[in-house]
C-alpha cells in the first residue's frame, strides 16, 4: 500500500513540476520577459569568456542592481556593452568613482571599453546551474515551444502504454495461478479415485 502511495505522490509531483516549469516559461515568454526566480534572473553562459567559474551552456542566477549598490573589484557583474550585447564579467579594478574595468576570468586582457555603473544591470549571486543553458536556448528556438507542448502529451502516453503494459501482465500472472491451481486440483482428485 505504502509503495502505491509513494508512487502516486511521484507521478503527481512529476506532472505538476512539467506543468509548472511549462506555465511560467509561457507566461515569462508572453511577457516578453525574461525567467526569473526569488527576484534572481536566469542568464545562460553563451560564452567560455569565464571558465572555469561558468562553462559554457550553464545558467548562472543574478540579481538586478539598486541605485544603493556598491562595486567593488572581484564582484562579477552584467552588463550592456557598446554593442547593446550583454556581457558578464569580473570588476578587475575601478578606475574611477562609477567606472569600472572588467575583464573574463578565461580572457588574456581586460575588456576594451570601461563600464559605467548606470550600464550594470545585474550582479552574480553565486548560483550556478550547469548545462541547463543549452535546454533553455533550444527552448527559445523555433522548435522548443513546439516541443514544450509535445513533450508533456509524450510522456502522459508513454506513462498510460506502461501502466496499461504492466495492467495486462497483471492480469496474466493471475490467471495463470488459477489456472495452475485448478490443474493441481484435478490431478489431486484423479489422484484420489484411483
């Protein structure tokens, strides 16, 4: 009995995580967001510009900035470059009072352009999720949404061809002990006419 309820509790817990996880994807792309979670906002690692601290294909959390908020050198911070791009490097060093020079751990010389505080959106929070950058990446394609609602309908059937495959083998199993039993039977009461 215990095995079935821990068994029932998991099924429900699967589904409602897909379910959950599928919601606020669509809700965060509808929005023209980005995923956020605690107030932490999810960037994917596009680059090695950071190895080792971020591999390439990982997610790492960041915080968006206050207007209180204080640099200094070691802080790893986003922000928009010239080119509109967002970058995520490490404050090598400050150069004078909102402007700073940064540079990727994996990178030989600090970053071309200095970086002005008003141009730092958001500042590492210390959680990094590897490779779950690559899924969220498909996930924006032209094909993940697609996917997104394939996926669950997927797994649904594949769980009801697997219930309904193990239903049957039940099913068998006791038919064929009746059936061996009612052979033992028989052989007893031959047994006991002769």
């Amino acid at each position: 009995m215990w095995k079935q309820i821990i068994k029932g509790a998991g099924n429900v817990l699967f589904y409602a995580s897909i379910i959950t996880v599928a919601v606020l994807f669509i809700i965060t792309k509808a929005g023209g967001g980005e995923p956020a979670i605690l107030g932490h906002h999810l960037k994917v690692v596009l680059s090695g510009s950071m190895e080792p601290a971020f591999k390439t294909g990982s997610v790492i959390a960041v915080k968006p900035v206050t207007e209180t908020q204080t640099y200094q050198a070691g802080d790893v911070i986003t922000f928009t470059n010239k080119d509109s791009e967002l970058v995520t490097h490490r404050i090598e060093s400050i150069s004078s009072p909102g402007v700073f020079v940064t540079k990727g751990d994996n990178n030989d010389a600090i970053d071309r352009e200095p970086v002005r505080q008003e141009n730092i959106n958001a500042v590492y929070s210390g959680i990094t999720i590897p490779w779950l950058g690559y899924v969220i990446t498909f996930m924006q394609s032209q094909w993940g949404p697609i996917m997104l609602l394939i996926l669950p309908g997927v797994v649904l059937l594949g769980h009801a061809v697997i219930t309904a495959w193990m239903a049957v083998r039940e099913l068998e199993r006791k038919v064929q002990t009746k059936q061996t039993k009612n052979q033992t039977e028989t052989v007893q009461e031959e047994k006991q006419w002769v």
